[in-house]
C-alpha cells in the first residue's frame, strides 16, 4: 500500500485556507495531490474516484468534509469499507496509507497476490491485519481468497486481476530493459506504471533498481518517499542523479 502525502489543507486563489461545504468539492484537490488512485488497492481509477471518508461520516458529520479525514478510495474498498471505521480507536487499530510506512507491511507476489509482511512487532501485525480486512486487500479467487462465486461470476470486484496484469506488465517491462536499458525505455516504462497504477507492485518488481525505485516515487503523485525504505544517498537525493 503506498504511503502518500496529501500535504496541508489546499489554499484558494486568494490564498485563505478552502473549506468545503461537501465533501465531493475536495475531490479535485485530492486528485492533483495524490494521482486518480485508490489510497488502498492502488487500482487507477480515471473515471469518478471516491473521497472517501477515513472515519465514516454518517457517525462523524464534523469530519465529513474535513481534508485530513479524506483519502480516495476505488467502488470496491469503499463498500468493502463501509462503517466499520468510525472512531478514534478504529482508526488507531489500523495502519493507514497517509501516515504509516504501509509499504513495509504488507508483500506483494507475483500474479497480484498480496498478503502481511514478515512483521516482528505484533502490535504492528494486527494493525496492518485491520487494515488489509477493512477494504478486503488480499480478496483473490480461490477456496480461500474471499472472494464471493457472485463477486467472480458478475466480475464486481477486480481489484485482484488487476493488480495481477500489472505485475506481468511490470515483469515484461523489467525483463526488456535487462535486454536493452536506456533512458527511453526508463521512460516510457515509467508512464506506463503512471497509467496502470499499483506503485507497490512496481516498486516490488523493481526492488533491485534504485533509479527505477526513485523515479517511480516521483512519478505518482504524492507518495510519502520519506515513508519508503531509504534509498542509497546518491538516488535519494532530489537532484543530480536523477534517471530519465
Ligand atoms: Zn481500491
């Protein structure tokens, strides 16, 4: 799950703090911030994206159109959502994309399964369980997958295929460079990850390219690269040796 950063509340023209009278009028703001991606499964959603509310605004309409309560969410995690984040505790019982190293917890596998992390500190383990359960992460077909026979037979929820076309897309994509590297290919590589989506699956298929790495934190918007596992100093830097 990429770490994001949507940054201070979002400013006018005229440089007064925005107050949003409905949530839907941050949307917007969301995107430019942080990509037409879903906080949690990371699907690219370029048709209407869900603000989505951290804690649920039925039980919470104080922080209905609060920025710090809105990520973006794709149809099948915000009703795989629901309710079931409404307090201060249910949001402490998990981990979240905006301010935990999510990345680090959770693994992701070829043919788009994803499942916990190797996780020491069990505190963290059950948090990042919480989470993982809330918006249905590791749905995948098969006996144990969770996936209901309606949800395949009527392809409602895909979140799952497509993650698994990415990380072929990303393998293909990893394997032509190893025949050929050059910054055009780095390029046109790194606009395809932008426009499929599922940072977490390129970052993993990439795991051993730090240039690669570096430049897909820059390339979708938002992502907390502070958050990420630290790159050596010389790709970390936001200058020089930057790739294509
Ligand atoms: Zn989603």
């Amino acid at each position: 799950m990429r770490p994001v950063d949507r940054g201070e509340r979002p400013t006018t023209a005229g440089g007064q703090r925005k107050v949003y009278d409905d949530y839907r009028q941050a949307r917007p703001d969301l995107i430019g911030r942080l990509g037409a991606y879903c906080s949690f499964c990371e699907v690219r959603v370029p048709v209407p994206i869900d603000a989505e509310h951290i804690r649920h605004q039925d039980n919470n309409p104080t922080l209905s159109c609060e920025w710090d309560n809105l990520l973006l969410a794709c149809k099948n995690c915000n009703s795989t959502k629901g309710t079931k984040v409404d307090t201060a505790a249910d949001v402490a019982a998990r981990v979240w994309p905006q301010t935990d190293r999510t990345f680090d917890v959770f693994r992701y596998r070829p043919e788009g399964i994803v499942e916990l992390a190797d996780i020491q500190d069990l505190a963290l383990r059950a948090r990042a369980r919480a989470t993982a359960d809330t918006v249905g992460l590791f749905r995948r077909p098969g006996p144990d997958g969770g996936l209901t026979a309606q949800q395949i037979e009527r392809a409602t929820d895909r979140r799952y295929q497509e993650r698994a076309e990415a990380w072929r897309m990303a393998e293909d994509a990893r394997a032509d460079l190893a025949k050929a590297d050059s910054p055009e290919l780095r390029r046109w590589i790194l606009v395809s990850a932008r426009e499929k989506g599922f940072w977490s699956v390129w970052m993993t298929v990439f795991a051993d390219d730090d240039a690669m790495r570096d430049a897909l934190n820059k390339m979708f918007p938002g992502t907390a690269s502070d958050r990420v596992e630290p790159l050596p100093p010389h790709c970390s830097s936001s200058g020089a040796s930057d790739s294509p």
